[in-house]
C-alpha cells in the first residue's frame, strides 16, 4: 500500500488531502500501472460445481407422485368451490339456478325410489324419516356455520306460520296420495306454483309481468297436457280402477283437500321468501319447517297407520333420500329469497318434464307425440325464464 499527502493553505485556512492507493503487486507492472489479469476466476468453485452422472435416474428430478395428485385436487376442490360460490350467491342467476337445483334432486328422489324401492313403507313413516333427517341437518347446518338455533332476533311470526303451514300441506298431500290416485295427486299439487304467484302479489305485493304469468300458464298446461295423454293412452292402468270409484263415489272433499294443501303451499312460500330475507339464513326456515312437520307426521304415522319396521336397505334408502330431501329444501328456500316467486316457481315444473322424459327413455312407458309435446312446452317455458333471467329491479 503507497500512501501520499500533500497540504496547502487557501486563504489562511489548511487543507489537508490523503491519497490512498491500492496496488495488487500481482497484476502491477514494472513502471506502476496496473493492469487486468488474465487469470479466470471459475463462477463456481469446485465444491460447488454440480455433479452430473449419465446414470442417474432423470425421473427423480420429475414431482412425486404423491404431489401431482394432491395439486390436482386442490385444484379440483377450488373449482368445486368456485362453483358453489357461484351457484350460491355468485351470479344474478343463482336464484333460479337454485331452484332448478331443487327440482333435478326431487326428480332424482323419484327415480331412486322407483328403481331401488324393495319395501312397501307407509306414507306417513316415509314423511317422518326424511322430516326428521331434515331436522338433523339443518341443525348441524346451522351449528357448524355458527347461526344461534334460538335467538330473539329471529323473525319469528313468518317461521312460525311457515312451520305450521307448511305441516298442514304436507300432511293434507299425504292424506290426497292414499285416497285419490297419485297422477291425480301430482296435479293438484303442481297448482301450487299458481297459487305461489297469486299469494305472492297478496302478501309480498310482487308485480307479476306479463311474460311471468304465460310462463306459468304453458307450464301447467304443458303438465295437464302429458297426463290428459297418458290417460287417453291407457298407460296408467294400474289407476283406472281407483279413477272410476273416486269419480263415482263424488268424493269432492278430497280434492278441495289437495286445494287446500296448494293453497297453503303457496302461501308457505311467501313465509319463506320473507323469513329467509329478514334473517338471511335460508336453513332457518327449513329448521323450523323440521321441529313441527317431524312430530306432527311422526304421531300420524303411530295414529293412522301400522308401524312397519323397514330393513336395513330400506333403512339406508330412507336416510338417502332425507338426505336428499334436505338439500332439495335448502336450495328451494334459497331459490325464494333470491327470487321474485312468481319467477322462480316456473322453475319447479322442470321436475314433470324430467320424470316424462326418463320414464321414455328407459322404456318404462311408451311414448307419444303429445306426450312430447307436453314436455316440449314445459321446457321451452323453464328455458324462457332462465334465459330473461331476474328483474333490474330485484337484483
């Protein structure tokens, strides 16, 4: 190391100023310049150049096995929540998108009972099982979310009244199914989207369009129309017997009785669609359904029928489809609090094309060109309806 120093005064003032050199001797020449030496210096040292055998196994530089499946099924799991998202609460059409929902798993209800059904159950046990199941999950529904089951902020006068009334039509339905024919029965209880809309403009003073209400109109009679054929047709014989002794006997009250459980269908579903807004908990209102409709249909089915003890088939056939039963509620109720439900209710008759088209294509009744038909408008309806999608005004 040279060092030199030179001072000068400016001024009066001194200044001193250090000049500080460093020399590599190595790169130095002999008259003091210094130069770049030419030695390379390696990027990496020896110890840690990387080491490359023709022999090893390349695949060992691939993932595990073990990762490629468990980043496949996070990314599986995260479009599966993407979807519920969407389906839930992601879309201006998730109302009708969730009643659509609701009449496919009714549909599949019916064609899990007819294809795996191996026990002649009373209706009213039937009815108790998937009310009780339904109570069941509800409840965990709403623990797990951490929702209060009892809360004094609970609009409590529409659960009430939806729990009550909702009791009565499924028990008055029960009551139509054993004593008229179930086609018969079917009918009178798809008049409960008619009587949704009318209640509707009632009660939550909904303003029904026009496109709404021919909507609803080709729906019902696109149904009336598939069974009008099936009775022309003779494809339900099994019923006709049942038919002719109901018509002659005049049993009038019965049908006003399967009027009546419409009836205070629809209204139920203006109690849901003002219960689910008010508490923004769609669940609640399918618990409170569950703690009244479980017992009541639990005491007819001691009272009014013979208790069968079902099989272990049956048993897990039950739990499947109140399992089912549940998750067609949930869906239903959400549908309602997203919805107008004079709209949404169209939706519902998806579940009657559905049940006509499977019952042709497996063969299990012929088919005919009205029935077609029939089927035709329903869906032509439905398809109109999701298409113009919700109004500016409800989004």
């Amino acid at each position: 190391m040279i060092m030199s120093a030179s001072a000068f005064t400016t001024d009066g003032a001194d200044h001193t100023v250090e000049l500080v050199v460093l020399e590599n001797p190595e790169s130095a020449t002999d008259d003091g310049l210094a130069v770049p030496s030419k030695e390379i210096i390696p990027l990496l040292s020896q110890a840690e150049r990387p080491k490359i055998n023709i022999f090893k196994d390349f695949r060992s530089r691939e993932k595990p096995l073990e990762q490629v499946i468990k980043n496949s099924t996070e990314a599986e799991i995260s479009l599966l929540s993407q979807l519920s998202f969407w389906v839930w609460k992601g879309s201006r059409y998730s109302g009708l998108v969730c009643m659509a929902l609701s009449s496919i798993i009714y549909f599949v209800m019916e064609v899990l009972s007819d294809k795996f059904n191996a026990q002649s159950i009373p209706l009213f046990e039937t009815a108790f099982t998937r009310c009780t199941v339904t109570l069941i999950l509800s409840c965990l529904w709403l623990r797990i979310s951490g929702q209060p089951l009892f809360e004094a902020t609970h609009p409590w006068s529409p659960l009430v009244l939806r729990a009550l009334l909702g009791s009565l039509s499924l028990l008055s339905f029960v009551y139509c199914i054993q004593r008229i024919p179930f086609s018969q029965a079917l009918v009178l209880g798809f008049t409960t989207p008619i009587f949704a809309s009318i209640m509707a403009k009632i009660i939550l003073h909904e303003k029904l369009k026009i496109a709404d209400i021919v909507g609803l109109i080709c729906s019902f009679f696109g149904m009336l129309f598939i069974f009008k054929m099936l009775y022309t047709r003779r494809l339900l014989k099994a019923e006709e017997a049942s038919v002719i002794s109901f018509m002659r006997n005049h049993h009038i009250y019965i049908a006003l009785i399967g009027l009546f459980s419409s009836i205070t269908s629809g209204i139920s579903y203006c109690l849901i669609k003002a219960a689910a807004k008010a508490s923004d908990q769609p669940v609640l209102t399918v618990f409170s359904f569950g703690i009244l409709a479980s017992p009541a249909t639990g005491i007819c089915s001691f009272a009014f029928e013979e208790f069968v003890l079902p099989s272990r088939y049956s048993l897990s056939l039950m739990l499947i489809l109140g399992t089912l039963s549940f998750l067609a509620e949930v869906f239903l109720a959400r549908g309602l609090q997203l919805e107008k439900v004079g709209k949404a209710v169209n939706v519902q008759f998806t579940e009657v094309a559905l049940s006509q088209l499977w019952g042709i294509c497996t063969s299990r009744m012929s088919w005919s060109f009205g029935q077609l038909a029939g089927c035709l408008l329903i869906l032509i309806s439905v398809t109109c309806t999701m298409y113009i999608g919700p109004d500016k005004d409800n989004e």
